[in-house]
C-alpha cells in the first residue's frame, strides 16, 4: 500500500508519481510494477513543465541549482562567447521541455497495461497539460491589484494549475489504468479538487508568512514577483484608499525594501484578508476530508485519502 | 488517392498531412474520413513546433503575419505597459505550442482506429518529436564555419529536422494506422529519407540562390542568419585562406552589405561548394526514386511515389 508519508516530500520529487499509484490501488489495480512504471510518466512531464515554467518565471534555480534554461544559458556563454548566451538557454530550455512531454508519452506507451486503458491514460494526461496551458495563460494574465479580479478568478487559477495537475489528474489517471468506473472517477475528482485549491491556498499563505528557514525558501519571493493570491486580491479589495495605493506601489515591485514588505504583510492581516483565505482554505480542506471518506467503502482506502487531506492541509511547510 | 500536386504546396500548410493519407492509402487504408481526421494531428504538431521554432529563430513573420510570440508581445505591450512585453510573448509562445502539442495526441486519441493502432501511431510522433529536438539541438550548437564541422553533421540535421520530421514521419504513421508490417514501414523510410535530405539541400540552394519573387521569402535571410548549411561548410573548407577569412566575417552578420551576400554567393560557386551540394542533392533524389518502385507492387502508386520525388526534388521554389 502506499505510504503517502514516506513517499512525498511535499511538492517535493515523487509526489504526483505517489499520487497515481494511490488512485491505481485503491481502485483494485494490482500490478504494483507496472503502475510505478507508468507513474514515471507523470514525474517526468512534471518536470518537463518545470523547465517551461522556469523560463517563464525567469526562475534562475531550481532545487539548489541552476535551472535549465540558465544552465544551457551559462554553457553558452562558455561555447559561444559571439552569440546571446541568454536566446540559446530559452532555446534549449523550450526544446527539453519538448523532449520531456514526448518522454511522458513514450513511458506510458512502453506500460504492459491493456492498450485502450493506456489510450484514456494518455487523454488524462493530455486534459492536465491544456488545462496546465490555461492556468499558465491565466497566471501570465492575471494582475492581482486590479479592481476587475475576483476571488473567484484565483480559485480558478488554483483548480487548472494546482488541484487537476497535482492532485485530481494523478489520481485519475491511476484509476483509468485500474479500469475504475466514471463514478469512481468522479469521486475521486470531488475530494482532490477542494484539497488541491485548499493547499494552494496554504501554499501562498506559507509563502508569506512561513519563516524562511522553515520553508527552505527565500519568503518575499512570492511577494517581490507579484504572485497571483488571493491573500493581496483580498487585501486590496478590503484595504482603504491610503492601503491600496501602498500595495500597487510595493507588491511586485522587486526595489521593495524589507520594511515594505513588512507592511505589506500588515496590511494582508489588519484588512481581515488572510483570515478570509484561511477560512476559505478550511473550508475547502474540510469539503475534501468529507468527500475523502465517499471515495471507496473500503475503510483502509478511507482512511488513507482522509490522512492525505490533513496532511496536506496541516502542513506548516 | 491523394492528389500531391493539389494537396501540397511545397512547404505549404498541408503537406504533412496528405504524406500520411499517402502513407495510409498506399499500404492498403479503406478509411478515408478516418485518415483525414488523423493526419490533421500532424498538421497540428507541426504548427506548434512552429511556434516554439519561431521563437529559437527570433523569426518575427510567419506566413506574412506576426508570428504568434511577436503577437502575444504586442498584446502584452497595450494590457500590461509596466511589464516586460518581449518576454510575455516568449512565455505565451511557450504555452501555445505546449498546448498544441497535446492536442495533436488528442487528434489521435479520438479517431476510431484501433486502440493498438493509435499507441503506436501516437509513438512514432512521439519519435518524430524527439528527433526534432534532438535536430533543434544540433542546430542550435552548430557553427558552419567551424573548422570541426564534417558534411555528415549537416545531413545528420537535416535527417532530424527535415527527413524523419518532414517526411519519413508522416508516411510511416499512415502506413500503422493502415496496419502495414515492418517490412514496408522500412521501404518507407529508405524512400523517405534520401528524399528529405535531398529536398532540404535544394531548400537550401533555393534560400541561397533563388530569387525573392520566385522564392516568396527574402532570399538573404539564410545568409544573415548564418543558416547551418552544406554550402558554406563546404566553401569554408575548400576555401582560400583569404576567402575562410571573409567568410568568417560575413556569414550570419547581420550587418553584412548586399556586396558581401554576392561574394559569399560567388565564393561558393568557385569554390566547387554549389556543385558538390547539387551532386548530393542528385544523389539522394535519384536513390529516393529507385526506392520509390520499392515501397509497393502496385504499379499506380510506385508511379506517385516518383512523382512525389521528382516533385520534391526539381521544384524551382
């Protein structure tokens, strides 16, 4: 059975790939080689759409290290000191991730189970890379201080880049190779999507508020870029007048000063803000627990997603 | 039957597509509707190559028309004045053809050919991705003017990027879905590759040579780009010391004057580089046509088989 606990570190490596194995088990499947086989295929297109996503986010590291884009970017410094080191790691960085998405199709493909389940794997996975698309649209899209967005435009953000990639789409994709029914399918979307909004929710509350050392990140990152949350959608629809001009001149903007981020921080508080996006990432947290126990009669398998739920909500990492 | 001469315009949009109806046809496919369908899958792919393609080449134009990273730029200028527009159109550029791809395995997907039939469909694109960025990789680390450059390394590219992708791809996935064994998918690709090196010279010959009006693109582009072709690698080699030197100089300079583009131009034609291009380029033709009455017994379609290569290979533009 999978340990969720020993297998994820979470949004860590094997996380997803810990996912579809657990959506393929509790579902009856029992061919426990095969799933981790095809499991790969979701670890390996996570991290092609990492390298996509590193160039768009201008992300220099990754894990500790350089990214890709900027590891080509740096070799072609070294190989090519006449031409724009920076185009040839974008160039290089969009054709890995290529290759990375092709990898995925091909791992699935090389899978022992039976051709047409392997073909509804491939359109699951297919459904998490557009809606991946669209969420990445949305983010690029979206500007978190503007008075037209709504919360529910964040959410929406959450459901396609965080709760079908993550969590909905791992799952399922487990259960279509354990030949599940649509009801299970549907059952299985019911508790993973709340649980994917509510963890990103807690994700960017963390990434305000978690002591650096704690989250192993640098914590004004996320404010410093402009990050789409609802923490400063709220903020700035509940702050006054002298509070929203503050945050449209501070939040993204990478001059700001600690003492700026500070108040920033202040203001997502004092406006009720961060109490409205934890009472929410409840909420939804605990719609996921409920429906955690209607996945499966078998009380091991309840168990399980039930300890899933709190574990990715309680974290405080 | 497929009508290549109506169905394609060389390089045109739907080239790829009636190679795979070919493919289909020729090893014996009955359903027309259902090869339509899935040749569009090829022509999908290729456009969302494109579009990260475009990006690598920095090519601003497609098609007479902004390319979609410049339009997405251009967007991005009017809606977010504050923000880095080029950048935005490389990000959404990314996302496009990311999305794409995955639509083009849903094409697949969702025809009615047999479930065995559409995996190994879907691998051999999945193979024709792979080796495209394998070719983009080449591509983007070769240098025609170095001294460490062999003829063979340019036909390896144009292997990837042209043959396998261009030609030997699309007929091979008709033939699987048409259930052709091993044995023609191989007189496939031993007509298919020759036929795609060949057809790349000529492109390139074309690009260095041919007039604009003729060619419809501006013909110094090649030149300006730097271009990685047969023709200047064999220039710089069989070259004077003196004539190495300008080349050096002059090739992929963006600064270079229309004078400059003649003498590379009359550099390698008296340097014997033109001829020795064409002879390869006869070559390959004339080994494509003998292997064209190969691929079938049926007199009717070997005679298209050498059409399409007589086609391909003595086009003026």
């Amino acid at each position: 059975m999978v340990d969720i606990h020993a297998e994820s570190n979470l949004g860590g490596k094997k996380f997803r790939g810990a996912l579809v194995q657990l959506g393929y088990e509790s579902a009856g499947g029992q061919d426990r080689d095969g799933i981790l086989r095809a499991s790969l295929a979701f670890e390996v297109v996570h991290n092609a759409f990492l390298v996509h996503d590193d160039i768009m986010d201008n992300t220099d590291l990754r894990r500790g290290r350089l990214s890709v884009h900027r590891r080509y970017a740096t070799l072609g410094e070294e190989k090519f000191p006449t031409r724009d080191a920076d185009h040839f790691g974008v160039s290089m960085g969009i054709n890995v991730g290529d290759l990375g998405a092709a990898t995925a199709y091909e791992i699935l493909i090389d899978t022992n189970f039976p051709p047409e389940k392997v073909l509804a794997a491939i359109r699951r996975l297919n459904r998490v890379i557009i809606m991946t698309t669209f969420g990445e649209a949305l983010d690029l899209g979206f500007n978190p201080l503007s008075p037209d967005m709504r919360p529910r435009d964040i959410l929406r953000l959450h459901l396609y880049k965080t709760a079908e990639y993550s969590f909905a789409g791992p799952l399922q994709l487990g259960a279509i190779l354990a030949d599940a029914d649509v009801d299970t399918l549907l059952r299985l979307s019911k508790f993973a999507l709340p649980l994917g909004i509510s963890f990103q929710i807690k994700d960017d509350i963390l990434g305000m508020f978690a002591s650096e050392q704690l989250l192993g990140k640098p914590v004004d990152s996320d404010i410093k870029e402009g990050k789409n949350t609802l923490l400063i959608l709220k903020a700035r629809e509940l702050g006054n007048l002298e509070e929203q001009e503050f945050l449209d001149y501070a939040y993204g903007n990478p001059r700001a000063t600690q003492e700026d981020l500070e108040r920033i921080r202040q203001i997502v508080k004092s406006t009720g803000s961060l109490e409205y996006s934890e009472g929410m990432m409840r909420r939804l947290a605990d719609n996921a627990k409920r429906n955690a126990t209607k996945i499966t009669s078998n009380p091991q398998w309840q168990t399980i997603f039930y300890g899933l739920a709190d574990l990715m909500t309680a974290r405080d990492k």
